[in-house]
C-alpha cells in the first residue's frame, strides 16, 4: 500500500514529483484519493485563492504567466488551477496553456495543471476542491484559479475564490452588456486586458458606468484595471490589488463569511458527487436487486420514484469505507445487531471471494459457503434460536444476567442480520486437526472482508451441535458444520474489548 504520509511529506517540502503524483490520485479520483484529502484538509486554510475568469481569448492565461513572474520576485509558491471547460479531452486550450506556462515550467516554486472540465461546479472540474485542498495544505502561498466565463454560470467561483478577477478585452462592446447581470457579482477586480487594442478606454469606461449602476454596495468598492498583459504591463499594479484585497478580507469579516459560504458549498458539491457515485454504482446490470427494479417497473408494479427513494435511503447510509490494513484487523469485532437495510449481491461476492483465497492444508480448498437469505435464513435462524439453551449455563457461569439475557436475544433474530453465511468443512485424509485450521483461515477471511466492506459479522459456533436440522435445511451431506457467519450491516458499532496483556513471548531479541 503506497506509503500517503510520506508522499505528501515529500510535497510539502517541494518535491514535485511526489505533488504530480498526488495530484494525479486525486484528478483521477484513484483509490486512496479520499483518504489524502481528508489527511490534507485540516493542514489548509493559509493560501489566498485567487480566480481568474472571463471569455475564451481574452488573455487570462497570458494574464497568469505575467502574474506568477511578478510573483515569484519574492519567494512565494504559486500553484495555477487551469480548468477548460471548451476542451472535453483535454486538447486545444489546454496545450495553450502549457506552452504559455512554459517558461515555469522548471520553477519548483510553481505547479501547474490544467484540468478538463467533467461538468460540474457550473464548468469546473469536479477535482477542483480537493487539488486546492492539495496545494493549500502542501504550503503554496497563492493558488490562482483560472477558469472560461462568460457570467452567469460562474456564479461558483466566487465561493472557491477569495479574490476574483474579472479579465475582458476592448471590441467585446454588446457582449459585455449580455453579460453583465452575470459578471456584476461575481468579481472584486475588474480588469480589461489587450489596452494596446483600439477603443479598449471606452471599454474601460462601459464597466465603470456598469459597475455604478450596480445595486450591490459593499466595504470593498471593485477597482477596473487595465493591462497589456503581452507586455505585463499593470502586472504589479493588479498584483496590488490583489494583496489590498486579501488584506482587507482578513481584516474585515469578509473572510469568515467567505468560508462559510465555501464550506457549505464544498459540502452540497461533496454529497452530490458522493449520492451521484453511489447511483452509478447502484445502476448497474451486474446488480440482481437492480435488474429485479428493472423488471418491476417496466412490469408497472412499482413506479420509478418509489424505486429511486428505496435506493437513496441505501445510498446514503452506505458511504464507501475504506480502511488501512490494520485499521481493518481492528474494525473486525463481533457485531450482534444488524440494520434491516439489504446488502448487495456484489459486496457479498467480494466476501466470499476472500474467503476462498485463504489457505487450506494440502490446497484442498474443502470448504462449502452457504449464503443464504429471505424464508431459508429464517428457518436456519429459528434453528440458531433453539440451539441457545445449551449454552445458556455456560455463558451464567461467566457473565451476569444482562449479558445472558442479551445473548438469548441475539440468539432468536440473529441480531436482525438480513444475511447468514453458513460455513461447512468437507473431510479430507488430512485429519479434522487440519481441516479446521483450513475452514478458519477462510472464516477469518470473510470476517475481515466484511469489516472492509463496513459490514458486521461474527463467528457463531452455537448452532453446531444441531448440526442434523441444519444439514437437511440445506440438502447437506457428508461435511462438518463448522459456524454461522451473521452478516450485515451494523446496527450498532461492536464494543472493542481491549487486549490482554502477557499473551506474547519474545525469545532470541
Ligand atoms: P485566454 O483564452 O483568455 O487564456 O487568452 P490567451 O492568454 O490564450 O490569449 C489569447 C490571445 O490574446 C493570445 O494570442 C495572446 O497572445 C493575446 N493576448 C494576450 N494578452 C494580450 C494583450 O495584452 N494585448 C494583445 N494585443 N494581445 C494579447
């Protein structure tokens, strides 16, 4: 498993190519980006965001390439976002963008990426956040956003923003009257580009008496600049304007508003992406409980709706857990209360997938794996609930009253588990010595796939002396009744019982 900490300790001391390869894991959202993002997220919040947004060619990159120079007079990192939303594969643009920023190429004081738009966030990558959270939490002073628009649907990068900048050109004249009910609220910079072009002062002039009529009064009263950013001229003035603003947010409440602001937004947009990836899991022919939907509603014995409500109440409880190794080895505990929600025919084939690659004596792999659900596992459960009085004295021997009491009750229902795994043992030469070392490597197995999965399971050996009610529910013949694997997902998170101390030697260190 890739070491994170250390690839992002390397980042964070300015090694690139471990920022890259972070960078990476999180556009492409591989397994374990989650994992870096939240590990990331509470060493952010000290970079000022900077965003830089207006129509195609009106020199915001050329604009950002003068910007990081000017910046990088003094020792500040800058990392530049560029996202595209015009180039659905990455293509045109976006190679402008990396010629124009070659020249930082080589700068370890820089990080560049440009980033094809997937359609959210109004034209923004969906990678958006989490590559700020990146940049921010690896000690980039100033992370420069800069995005196509036009007005209107840019309305979000006001909220992933502290500072925006709103970057036209001269000759633009009607355009930037269509767009202004857009652009008026969205920028604290206007600024109009290419001032070596024709008329570009009346174009100066038109976002003045734009922005007078603006109904919007603020502390903060948006300056127009002007550049000919070719020539990075007005760069340091802009570069000005830029600190005067952060220095005002931050002396202001401005900047606690804004991250309220950001948070809930960062929030609506991380449960959205996290409903929509659960739903493109859900809608999938591989899934039986999905395809039996299907059927019922082009039967017309239930309508979409109802279908659609039955499966988000599942999509968000079931947010993915992914584990370290350990954390799993941990997460294993025995869990005696189950939820009723059903568990998907994929997520079981993982289990019991795991609990056939464990090792057996002599590779005979001479386990059978019953799973079984609905009238079946109710039968089997009301044999579990019989099995329980021949434990009883025992468990009164060792534990109070509330504990037995509580035991019996698991004993009747299971727990509510909507799934019983039934494990059984086939005979080999090798001896039951053996063979059961086998079935356990594999029931242990299960037992940690599970607990990956976020399920709950727990190892039942109760029912085994009615070995014979279980063998003829089930048509078996000829094999021991090893356990009853529970399985579901928790109703209550399992206690975790500490360790015992004094149950390892060390001999020979
Ligand atoms: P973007 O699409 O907004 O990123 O715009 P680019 O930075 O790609 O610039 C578009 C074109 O305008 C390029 O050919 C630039 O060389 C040119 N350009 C950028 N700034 C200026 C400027 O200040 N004056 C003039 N005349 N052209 C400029």
């Amino acid at each position: 498993m890739t070491d994170y900490n250390d690839l992002i300790d390397k980042a964070r001391k300015g090694d690139q190519r471990s920022l890259g390869r972070l960078a990476r894991l999180i556009d492409d959202n591989q397994d374990g980006a989650g994992v870096v993002v939240s590990r990331l997220f509470p060493q952010g919040g000290n970079a000022h965001i900077v965003g830089i947004t207006g129509p195609p060619g009106a020199g915001k990159s050329t604009l950002v390439n003068a910007l990081v120079r000017e910046w990088r007079k003094t020792d500040r990192r800058i990392g530049v976002l560029a996202v595209d939303p015009t180039s659905p594969f990455s293509g045109g643009a976006v190679l402008g963008d990396r010629i124009r920023m070659q020249e930082h190429a080589t700068d370890p004081g820089v990080f560049i990426r440009s980033l094809a738009t997937r359609g959210h966030l109004g034209g923004l990558s969906r990678s958006v956040l989490p590559l700020i959270t990146l940049l921010d939490a690896t000690g980039f002073d100033t992370i420069v956003l800069e995005t196509v628009g036009v007005g209107q649907e840019e309305v979000e990068i006001k909220d992933l923003a502290h500072t925006t900048v709103f970057v036209t050109v001269p000759g633009l004249g009607d355009g930037i009257q269509a767009m202004k009910a857009g652009i008026l609220e969205i920028a604290d910079v206007y600024l109009v580009n290419k001032m070596d072009l024709p008329h570009a002062e009346s174009a100066v002039k038109d976002l003045q008496s734009m922005l007078l009529m603006s109904t919007q009064r603020s502390a903060w009263v948006p300056p127009v600049l002007r550049t000919i950013a070719l020539e990075a001229e007005g760069i340091p003035e802009l570069t000005e304007i830029i600190a005067a603003h952060w220095t005002h947010l931050r002396d202001s409440d401005g900047l606690k508003e804004w991250s309220a602001r950001s948070a809930e937004m960062s929030i609506t947009e991380a449960f959205r992406e996290a409903v929509e990836d659960r739903v493109l899991k859900v809608v999938s022919r591989d899934n039986d409980e999905f395809n039996e939907d299907v059927r019922k509603v082009s039967n017309r014995e239930e309508d979409p709706a109802s279908v659609a409500a039955r499966w988000l109440s599942l999509a968000k409880i079931r947010e993915e857990k992914r584990m370290d190794f350990y954390d799993v080895i941990k997460a294993r505990r025995s869990c005696r209360v189950f939820s009723p929600d059903p568990v998907g025919r994929d997520v079981l084939e993982r289990v019991v997938d795991a609990a056939q690659w464990a090792p057996s004596g002599k590779n005979r792999q001479n386990w059978r794996i019953y799973v079984v659900r609905g009238q079946k596992k109710d039968e089997l459960v009301q044999v579990a609930d019989r099995s329980f009085p021949r434990l009883e004295p025992g468990l009164k021997k060792l534990y109070d009253e509330r504990v037995v009491e509580f035991t019996r009750g698991f004993f009747k229902t299971l727990g509510g588990a909507p799934v019983l795994m039934v494990f059984y043992s086939k005979p080999t030469d090798e001896g039951p010595f053996v063979d059961t070392q086998s079935i356990s490597a594999a029931i242990e197995n299960a037992l940690l796939a599970a607990a990956y999965e976020g399920l709950g399971a727990c190892w039942m050996t109760g029912p085994v002396h009615l070995k014979n009610e279980v063998d003829s529910l089930l048509g078996v013949e000829g094999m021991d009744l090893i356990a009853f694997v529970p399985i579901g997902y928790p109703g209550k998170e399992p206690p975790v019982p500490p360790r015992k101390e004094g149950r390892v030697e060390w001999i020979g260190f």
